[in-house]
C-alpha cells in the first residue's frame, strides 16, 4: 500500500506537460503488485530504453508491448524512462 501511494504522490506532483507519453497509459498494466506485467518503479532509465527499442523493432518479442511502443517517438520514451526510473527511490 506504501508503494501505491508513493507512486499515486510521483503522479501527482509531476508536470502534466513534462513529456509527450502519460505514464497512466502504462500504469494499468505495470502498477505495483499487478500480477500481469512487471512493477517499472525502479527500473533502470538505460534499461528500460533498451527494452522499450527491442519491442519496437520485434527484438524482442510480446505483442501487447509492440503495440505500445510503436507510437512513442525516441523523446517519448526518454521521459517514461526518467519517470519510471526515478520511481520508488
Ligand atoms: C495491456 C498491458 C500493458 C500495457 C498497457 C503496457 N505494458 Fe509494458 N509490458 C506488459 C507485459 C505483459 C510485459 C512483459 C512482456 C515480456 O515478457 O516481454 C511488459 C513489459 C514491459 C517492459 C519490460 C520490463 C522488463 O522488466 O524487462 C517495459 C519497459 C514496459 N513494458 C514498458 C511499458 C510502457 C512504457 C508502457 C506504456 C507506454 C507499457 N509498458 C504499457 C504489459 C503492458
């Protein structure tokens, strides 16, 4: 529960404007405890980039994450790495 609310305050105070991609789009899926899809709170910003690349280019292969990754632009992805990575620290 202190995970959850921690990441509903990251939400929270973060600019709207900051980057292009909401993270809410991903939260659904990669929220804290969700069975579904790995917690990215945390996760490495040169990481997560990388897989966030081999699900664009089929490198790695998932369709759910394909269809996510294709629409966001190389800033896109930057600014959801800088979120997610600066999570639960
Ligand atoms: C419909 C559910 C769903 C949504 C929405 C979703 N994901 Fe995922 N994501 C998954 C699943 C399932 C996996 C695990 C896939 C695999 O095994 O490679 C995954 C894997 C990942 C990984 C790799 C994690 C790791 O530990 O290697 C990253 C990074 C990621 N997603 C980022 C995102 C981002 C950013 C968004 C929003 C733009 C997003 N996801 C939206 C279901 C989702």
């Amino acid at each position: 529960m202190k995970k959850i609310a921690a990441l509903a305050l990251a939400l929270s105070v973060l600019p709207a404007a900051s980057f292009a991609a909401d993270p809410s789009m991903c939260t659904g899926c990669h929220r804290a405890g969700s069975p579904t899809a790995p917690d990215l709170a945390g996760m490495p910003a040169d990481q997560f980039t990388a897989a966030m690349n081999e699900y664009k280019s089929g490198a790695r292969s998932n369709p759910t994450m394909k269809a996510m990754s294709m629409p966001l632009s190389d800033a896109d992805i930057a600014g959801l790495a800088a979120h997610f990575s600066a999570l639960g620290k």
